[in-house]
C-alpha cells in the first residue's frame, strides 16, 4: 500500500478519524482537503493542502489513497458525491479502524468504513461501503449495516439487526434484536427500538414511535 493518504473534509469528523489513522496505521503522508476558505489551516499538524478540484492533479502526483472525513446526520448525499468523486479518479478507499476497537475475524467489512475507539463488532456482521460505526458502538452478532449509515457513539445493535443504507442512529439508541431500519430513516439519540421502522422515518423515544415519514411530507 502506498503511504500517502488524504482526508476528505477537514472537521469534527476528520479529528477523529486523523486520531485513528495516526495511531494505527502507517501512512507516512497524511493531508487534508476541504473548502478554499480552509486551504493552510492544520489538524494534528496535518494541513489542508487543496480542494475537491485538486484530487485528479494529487492522485497524479502520488497520493493513491483517500478517505471521506465529512461525516453525516440525517444526509449522506455530500459523503457519497465525493466518494464517488474519488472512485472515479481511481483512489485506493481503505476502512480505517481504530486500534481500541474489536472487530470479529467472522465479520465482513467493504471499503471506506470508519471504525472508532472501542467499537465491537461481532461474528457474522456485514458492514457496507461507507458505513460509520463510531466511538463505543456494540454491533452485536449477525447484524447488516448498509452502506453510508451512520452509527452514532455508544449505540447498541442487539444480534440480527438490519440497519438499511443512508440510516442515522443517533448516539446510546438500543436497537433489540431482529429488527429492521430501513433505508434513509432517522432514529433519534437515546431511544429504545422495539418495533421495525419503515424507510425514511424519523423516530425516537423510549419506546421508539415515528414522528416523521419523509416521503409523505414529499407528497403533501
Ligand atoms: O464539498 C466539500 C465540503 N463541504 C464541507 N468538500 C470537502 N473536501 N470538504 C467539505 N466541507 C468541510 O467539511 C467543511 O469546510 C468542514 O471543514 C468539514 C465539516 O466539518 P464539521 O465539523 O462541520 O462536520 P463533520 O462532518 O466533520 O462532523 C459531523 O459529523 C460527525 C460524524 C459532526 O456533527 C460531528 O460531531 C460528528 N461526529
């Protein structure tokens, strides 16, 4: 693996991952993009070296791998143009786990995973492209986890778990087992989910109810 990398998008979420990538792997060239206004700024002595229209002339130049660091809430639209921005040029996307975290040898990870401090993800998981599992989330046996959902810090998945893509678990949600999120749905912070929630919902609570369907809204 070439040992230069870069990190798109230089906020919250690219402390975090910078922190992770640091201590656990060996990338000796480290540099970030972000917005014009941004350009020189630094992150853990790392500095913003260019924008989105500068990664063709940096893949060119020797920077072959790359990652998303802009992270999401609610809309993964903005990580996934620029990922697909990235495979186009032809980026190595790696996942980036944290050295704390525990991850099953029996679990099945894709490319472009972020994995943070003390995350545990158990046997028989699948964890899809692009997908955030943050700092101390338990992703319990057998569970899926579809491609750019978001994970929020301290979440439970219980075992046979179905997360759809684009999901947002909003941090210290418990999801019981055998249950199904589906696609593009917002599950707020703290809740219990005890009942499958249909595709673009927003819920929360203690017990979980939805407050919120997207796409009715859309037609009203
Ligand atoms: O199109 C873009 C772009 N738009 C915004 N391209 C690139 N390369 N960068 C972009 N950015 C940059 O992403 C902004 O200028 C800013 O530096 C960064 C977003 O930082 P922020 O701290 O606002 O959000 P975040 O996405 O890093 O973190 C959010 O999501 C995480 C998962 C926060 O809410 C965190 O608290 C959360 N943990």
């Amino acid at each position: 693996m070439n040992n230069r990398i870069l990190l798109i998008g230089g906020g919250g979420h690219c402390k975090s991952v910078l922190d992770s990538l640091i201590t656990s792997f060996n990338f000796t060239d480290i540099a970030i993009i972000d917005t014009k206004e941004n350009l020189g700024k630094e992150i853990l002595n790392r500095k913003i070296i260019g924008t989105d229209d500068d990664l063709e002339k940096l893949f060119n130049y020797g920077y072959k791998n790359a990652f998303i660091t802009v992270g999401s809430i609610g809309d993964t639209r903005l990580r996934r143009k620029l990922f697909e921005m990235l495979k186009k040029i032809g980026f190595n996307i790696p996942s980036i786990i944290d050295s704390s975290a525990i991850v099953s040898e029996n679990a099945k990870l894709d490319r472009g995973i972020f994995i943070g401090k003390n995350a545990v993800i158990n046997i028989g998981s699948v964890i899809g492209e692009g997908a955030i599992i943050n700092t101390g989330t338990i992703i319990e046996h057998d569970c899926i986890v579809g491609e750019f959902a978001h994970i929020a810090p301290g979440t439970v998945l219980c075992g046979d778990v179905v997360i759809e893509e684009n999901v947002h678990i909003g941090a210290r949600a418990v999801i019981k087992q055998q249950i199904r999120i589906g696609n593009d749905s917002i599950i707020g912070m703290g809740s219990v989910v005890l009942n499958d929630i249909p595709p673009n919902s927003i819920a929360y609570g203690n017990p979980c109810t939805i407050n919120w369907n997207k796409a009715k809204r859309k037609e009203t």
